[in-house]
C-alpha cells in the first residue's frame, strides 16, 4: 500500500505539473517531435522529460548502492557517504571545474578518480583489521570530514569560479538534453549485471566472519570487489546529479519494513523504492518552484531521510 500511494502521489504531481508546462494536447508532438518554435514543446522535450528519467534512474541507483553498502558492512546506516565516496567525488569535480577542464567526460573522470582515491585510502586504513566492517565506517567517516574541509576552503578562495557548483552540491536533477540519461542508464545497467554476479559472495557477508570463511568465501576480497562496484556507481552518481543523501539509507530500510529480508528480494525492492521516492520528491520541488521557490533535491530528500532512524527498529 505504501509504494502504491507513492506512485499514485508522483504520477498526480507529474501530471500536474506537466499539464501547467504545456497543454495536454501537445503533448504527444512535445514527446516524439517537438516543434522548434514552440518554447514549451522544447522545454518539455528537453528538460521535463529528461529530468523525471533522471530521477527514476538516479533514484533506482541510491537505492541499489545503499544494499551494497549495508550488506557488506553489516550496518542498517551504511550509505554511499559512509566511506567518503560522496565527498570524494564531489572533491574530484571541484578541482576539476576550478582548472576549467571541459567535457562531460573530464567531469566523470575527476568524480571516478576522487571516489576511488578515497576509497583506497578507507581500505589502506582497514586492510590491516581484514576489511573489518567497524574499521571501514571509522576510516570512511574521517577521511569524508578531510575532504568536505578541504572542497568547502577551495569553495571560500574561489567562489567566484565556484558559484554554479553550489546547487549541484546539495543535489540538483535539472537537465537540459537527454545527454545524462544516455550516459546514465548502461552504467546503471552494467552495475546491476555486476552486483548479480556477485550475489553469492554478498549472500555469505550478511553471516559471520568465521562462517562466512568456513563456506570458502574469500572475505576481503569479496569485500573488496563489492565495495569497489559500490564506490563506482556513487561516483556515476554524483557526477549526474550531485550529492543526494539519504535515499541510500532510506530505500533498503523501507525494503526491510516491507519484508524484503532476503539479499536478493531487497535488491530488487530498494531500488524500486529509490527511484519512487526520488520521483516524488523532484515532482515536489518542481511544483515548489512554481508557488513558492526553488530549493535543492537534496534538501528535500534529507527531510525525507530524517525520519530514517526512527524506521530502524521496525527494519
């Protein structure tokens, strides 16, 4: 019931506020051709549309990303900011727009390459303790807090060159082409693939050290490959839509609650939950936007994800 009043709440605000953006007998032009000369057949082509596949995929995404987290750290909390990832993408990009590199794929590049040195750092610091899930969420934490330091005193000393990158940091789904979406949806495609593949190896973390090591799991390296495919996808994502918190947390939660305790059934149902909730809260800040003022993605589903502790007893 709860994901069916989801859909129903985002499809009647999309509805909404697609038919105050162009009337509903333009629409089919507005989707397969639309008409040049006419400004809100493009925006609706080129940015409506755009956005809510974002959101669908990016949300889908979190969701996704927040299982892999959880599960290999055997904590209901772990999110992709847990290790830095989130902040070490956003740092990548940052150094990036401040030398001016151009190209989309600079920008994803700097966002990979953030993640991944943050992520070998968190697993520099917790090899020794064999991946340990506690050693992991300690080192991912302070090495997060060195980061966000060190991006906010690059954002103080060249705001002027920053600015745009203020909104993008807490999060923004507008689009103006269907470039994202294309970029977007086979990474997505290959990370599903992946985690799969790895499903086994994931199904043993979920025991104990000493059981999981008893069946023949090979425990730090099945950490570290499932933990490396969840940084990868964070960086993709942040490098799309900037820094969206707490759908990752939230999503495999909500999955729990609603009975999904097999790895594989929350899989399927986090991402789910991702993208409708996702879906919902851009619907509501476009209709925000529209009555009252614009306000990031990410703030509204932080308020959203606030009540997330509260589901983890239930979960």
């Amino acid at each position: 019931m709860l994901l069916l009043a989801l859909f129903v709440a985002a499809c009647w605000l999309t509805w909404v506020n697609f038919s105050v953006a162009l009337p509903r007998s333009q629409w089919q032009q507005a989707i397969w051709s639309p008409d040049i000369d006419i400004i809100e057949q493009m925006i609706f082509h080129y940015s409506l549309l755009p956005r809510l596949a974002i959101s669908l995929l990016v949300g889908a995404g979190l969701g996704l990303v927040g299982v892999l987290f959880q599960q290999v750290l055997r904590n209901p909390l772990a999110e992709p900011t847990t290790l830095g990832v989130a902040t070490g993408a956003q740092l990548g990009i940052t150094v990036t727009t401040l030398w001016t590199i151009p190209g989309a794929l600079a920008t994803q590049f700097a966002a990979l390459t953030g993640a991944c040195i943050v992520g070998a750092l968190v697993f520099g610091v917790a090899w020794g303790k064999r991946l340990s899930p506690v050693t992991l969420i300690l080192a991912g934490l302070v090495v997060s807090l060195y980061c966000g330091a060190i991006n906010q005193l690059l954002v103080i000393f060249h705001h002027d060159q920053l600015q745009s990158m203020f909104l993008w940091s807490t999060g923004t789904l507008t689009q103006t082409d269907w470039s994202g979406v294309q970029r977007l949806w086979p990474q997505l495609l290959g990370g599903v693939m992946l985690t799969l593949l790895l499903l086994r190896p994931m199904t043993l973390m979920g025991l104990d050290d000493g059981v999981a090591r008893n069946l023949g799991l090979a425990l730090s390296l099945a950490r570290l490959a499932a933990l490396s495919l969840a940084i990868v996808l964070s960086a993709l994502l942040v490098n799309a839509v900037g820094i969206i918190g707490f759908i990752g947390l939230f999503a495999p939660l909500l999955a729990k609650m609603l009975g999904a305790r097999r790895l594989l059934a929350r899989l399927m149902l986090a991402p789910l939950i991702g993208a409708l909730i996702l879906w919902l809260s851009d619907q509501i800040i476009l209709w925000l936007t529209r009555v009252w003022m614009e306000v990031s993605t990410g703030s509204v589903t932080a308020l959203i994800g606030a009540t997330a502790p509260n589901f983890r007893t239930r979960a």
